[in-house]
C-alpha cells in the first residue's frame, strides 16, 4: 500500500481512499462534431502507457470526491507530486534526467 497526497483536504491517506481514472492532461477536441471517427476514436480509447514517469487524473473518492493528478513512476510506484487540476506539473521524465546529470556531476567533483 502507498499514501497519497491530496493537494485540496492537505492529508497523506492511504490508497484504498482513492481511484486512477486513467492518463491526465488528455484535452478533448474543440469540435467533436468536426471529428473524424479516427479523431474521436483515438481521442476516446487511445492512450499512452509508458514505462517510468506518468501524469494520472485520480479522485479522492472517500475523501473531498475532487479529482486531482499525480506524477508517479509506473515502475518503482514512486509518487514524486500531486497537483491540482488547472496547474502544470513540475516532475516530468526530463527535468528528472537533469537532476539525475546534475547530481553525478557535483559527485565527480
């Protein structure tokens, strides 16, 4: 089991608390009628299912009910932030690899 943060109640709670409800940041087409069934069907049932960092929309179901995202490494389960809908996420795969670039540099030294 992980605790997860819930950046709108500000409490750690277990998992059991909460639901994934699959890849955030997925922006619906401003025209869905304008849609080729291609468009639509790639926009309803396609999603990407990376190997390492992952933004995912969950819901605090037993809690507020808001959802909220979460940058988690589907490998490791790591939870590295959890972000309110509306806002950007600080953690993505490349800002980790510079961290990481930058670390082993200070240690060369």
């Amino acid at each position: 089991m992980f605790y997860i943060h819930c950046p709108y109640c500000g409490e750690y709670r277990g998992e059991e608390e909460f639901s994934p409800k699959g890849e955030a940041h997925i922006t619906r087409p401003a025209d869905p009628d304008g849609c080729s069934d291609e468009e639509w069907g790639s926009y309803l049932f396609f999603r990407q299912n990376p190997r390492g960092v992952h933004h995912e929309l969950w819901v605090h179901t037993l809690g507020c009910r808001k959802f909220f995202n979460i940058t988690r490494h589907t490998v490791s389960y790591e939870i590295f932030e959890t972000y309110r809908m509306g806002e950007q996420p600080k953690v993505t795969e490349q800002s980790l690899a510079e961290a990481l670039n930058k670390t082993r540099k200070e240690e060369s030294v």
